[in-house]
C-alpha cells in the first residue's frame, strides 16, 4: 500500500485529524490527463483533499464532488471521491502553462483566479448538500480552510503540496486537514496553532520523507495521537461501455438519428480518465431503439 490515509484523533477527541500520501494516485492522474506542471499541481492538491474529505463520509454509497471554478487559464477542477478512499478528477485545461509565482513556486492560485469553490454532498438524501465559498487564494487548502470554516462551522487547518521532478513527473504529494471540535478547550486551540504555526510548508515535510503518521506525530504528538485507521486511497474511475451508452440514450432519439445518418461511428470519451468508447453505426441504432423521445 503506497499511497493511503491515515485517520486520527488527539487531545481526548478534542482534535480530529486526516493525513494522506498520495504520489502515485497524483502521477496516475498526470499521465492520463498529460497535465502541465501547475495542473497536475492543482489537481494533485485537489484530490489529495478529496481523498481525505471522502472518507469523513459514513454511508457506503456517499459521493463528494469537489468544483472549483476560476476566470484564470486552467478554468476549473472537478474532483469526485466517495467514502471507500478512491478518488478521481480532472482539470478543464490540463495544458496550461504559467511563469512561477513571485516565490518561486508553480503558480497555482494564478490558474485559476477569482473564482468559486463549490462542495456537493450526495448523502442518499432527497436532495445533495451544497456548499460554495469564494476562492481566496486559489491555492486550493486556504479555500477548504476557509469553506470549513464558513459552510461547516468547523475551525480546521488544511495542508495540500504536490513536488514535482525535473522530468515532470511527481515526486511527492500529500496533505493533511487537523480540525477542532466544538468542545475544544482554549488551551488545546492556542497550542494546536503554535504547533501549525512552526511548519514551514507541507512539501517541506513531504520533502523530507516524512510519513502521514510522521506529519501527524510532529503537529499532535503532544496531544496523546491516537492513530485510528490506515485507508489505501486511489485514483479510480467507474465508467464503463454501459454507462456510457445509457449516457448516449439520454441525448434522445433525434441526436441519435443525426449519428446514424452520418453512417459514421461516434467516440465518446470519459472526462476522468480519458477512456475512449467507440458505437459503430449498428450499436446506435440499438440505443435508438431503446430512446424515448
């Protein structure tokens, strides 16, 4: 197991906490989608968060969809995890490219501008949750701190970096989201954020080989960190032919026409993992045969 999550708690359950690996599901997501530098950045953060926000879920069959929106060039990110670790996403410009920012960093809240933040939650309720916050910084954990904090009600800290290699490949990528809960004592709080306070970066710690439990050991240890779950996470998509198809039936039966007039077959390709699905002409006129309008 490569790439995981560990779920933790500290301080008598006073401090809950999420810390996650995540070079490879990163990489994965790079090589499919052929990201530039600061896409695979930014979508590397955002799926490391939603890996760890996907299993703060309870139900089996819970989804969570991550959006941001952005007037910059990469025009936005969708994310979806569910409850199980895994996790899948896509960036609407992979190609972007952008100077450092003025730190010398790949320029992720640069990307992608001003912009929306938007968090859907599908409980198996009637209706999803829904959540939105402005952008503050478009460096992506300043915003889920401040959605945390705005939508939920929940002081948290949120700790996303992706370290890229010469070559572009991704040689670490990781997080962590530290949250307070409503009985947290002052003194837990204050030292919690001195503690926070002394990290100089998250890809400092991922620099340095530190592991989730190791991250969450130096920020916690002091609290009595009580280690509760180690959950692999992966990048993993659930297309198939048959979903695809039920896809194509819904455009109706006029639009299927029109593709099987054109005696030429269609390719339909799956946003988030790019798989391509090919429907000669014959197989249209199956799905033709079960549209209904």
């Amino acid at each position: 197991m490569t790439d995981y999550i560990i779920r933790a708690s500290a301080a008598n359950n006073q401090i809950r906490a999420f810390a996650a690996t995540t070079r490879e599901l990163v990489d994965h997501a790079r090589t499919i989608h052929n990201t530039s530098p600061v896409a695979t950045a930014a979508l590397g953060r955002l799926l490391t968060a939603g890996a760890m926000m996907g299993i703060m879920m309870k139900g089996e069959n819970d989804l969570l969809t991550l959006q941001i929106k952005g007037a910059g060039p990469i025009g936005g990110l969708t994310v979806t995890a569910n409850s199980k670790g895994t996790v899948k996403g896509y960036a609407n410009n992979p190609e972007v490219m952008l100077p450092p920012s003025p730190k010398g960093k790949l320029d992720v809240g640069g990307a992608f501008g001003a912009g929306m933040l938007t968090v859907i939650k599908d409980l198996g309720l009637k209706e999803p949750y829904v959540g939105q916050t402005n952008l503050v910084s478009g460096e992506i954990a300043e915003d889920l701190t401040y959605y945390f904090a705005t939508s939920e009600q929940v002081p948290s800290s949120v700790a996303l970096g992706v370290l890229m290699n010469k070559n572009n490949t991704v040689r670490h990528a990781g997080g962590f989201i530290i949250q307070l809960m409503p009985f947290a004592d002052e003194q837990v709080i204050s030292k919690l954020e001195e503690n926070i306070g002394k990290i100089n970066g998250i890809t400092d710690l991922l620099d340095k080989d530190m592991t989730p439990e190791m991250i969450l050991k130096q920020i916690l240890g002091e609290f009595g960190l009580e280690i509760l779950d180690k959950i692999p996470t992966g990048f993993e998509c659930n297309c198939s032919k048959e979903r695809v198809e039920k896809a194509v039936i819904s455009v109706g039966r006029k639009d299927i026409q029109g593709m099987i007039d054109d005696k030429e077959p269609i390719e339909v390709n799956c946003h988030f993992c790019n798989e391509h699905y090919m429907f000669n002409v014959d197989e249209l006129k199956v799905l033709l045969s079960k549209a209904s309008h």
